[in-house]
C-alpha cells in the first residue's frame, strides 16, 4: 500500500549576523500500510546535527563574534564560564573566537579580541616598565650568616 500520514518537527534557531535559520535537527514519523498483510506501520526517526565545532551535543550557546552555535562543552564566554574573572566581559564565544591567556594562579582564561588585547598590552607594558627600572632598584640580598 502506501503511506497513510508524515510527521515531521525541525527545531531551528534564527542567526542575529546573517539573518538564516540554523537547522538544529529534526524528529518525524511515518505511518503507512503494510503491503503484506495490511496492518498499520509506524516508523519514528530523530536527526541530530553536529553544531559547528564538531560535535553532536547539545546546542550551548551562539558566539558574539561571528553567530555560529557550538556545543555545551565548547563554548566559552570571555572571563570564563564557571566561575567568571572580573577581567573579561562576558561576551559569549566559539571555540575560534577564544584567545587564552594565563593569569596569576596558573589557570589558562578565555578572552574575546578586545579584552585579550588589552591584557596583553597591560602585561607588556609591565614587563618593559621593569626591565627600564631594574638597574636602579636594589635587589636585597640573602646573607643568613
């Protein structure tokens, strides 16, 4: 026989940059009559798409720079995601859009362009300021006699 009824359901989610809809997968189902003995089949599939850092988990979120969405464990927000460094903004990014750099404590931060140009730029600045002032500080000398 032939197919009696289709369903179809696509998730989608509209892109602020280029104004598309981002295909976020799709479930649907198929009714139709069996040609054998003319029972009723119904056939269920689901769709998943891989965002565009690769992978097939979860949307988590789409990036301020460029509006693609990547997965829940690739996506960042500049500052930090879990626990958020006062020294970003917060910007939400991809994993293309993540500049890193090391702080204090050894922890490696993702920033956005612009914050991490204006830490790199604080962090040189530091450093040339004390290569300048090194021949007139004195350094204290450890004599534990």
């Amino acid at each position: 026989m032939g197919i009696i009824r289709k369903i179809k359901k696509i998730v989608i989610s509209r892109n602020p940059v280029n104004n598309t809809a981002d295909n976020l997968g799709e479930t649907g189902e198929v009714h139709n009559l069996s040609d054998q003995d003319g029972s009723l089949e119904s056939m269920y599939y689901e769709e998943t798409i891989n965002q565009n850092c690769g992978c097939f988990a979860p949307p988590g979120g789409r990036c301020s720079e460029c509006g693609v969405i990547s997965c829940v464990r690739c996506h960042q927000h500049c500052g930090g995601t879990e626990n958020p460094s006062p020294i970003g903004c917060g910007k939400p990014l991809c994993r293309e859009h993540s500049l890193y750099i090391t702080v204090a404590d050894g922890r490696s931060m993702p920033l956005c362009k612009r914050c991490y140009s204006r830490i790199a730029r604080k962090q040189r600045r530091r450093r040339i300021t004390g290569l300048l002032l090194a021949p007139f500080i004195e350094q204290e000398a450890d004599n534990e006699q």
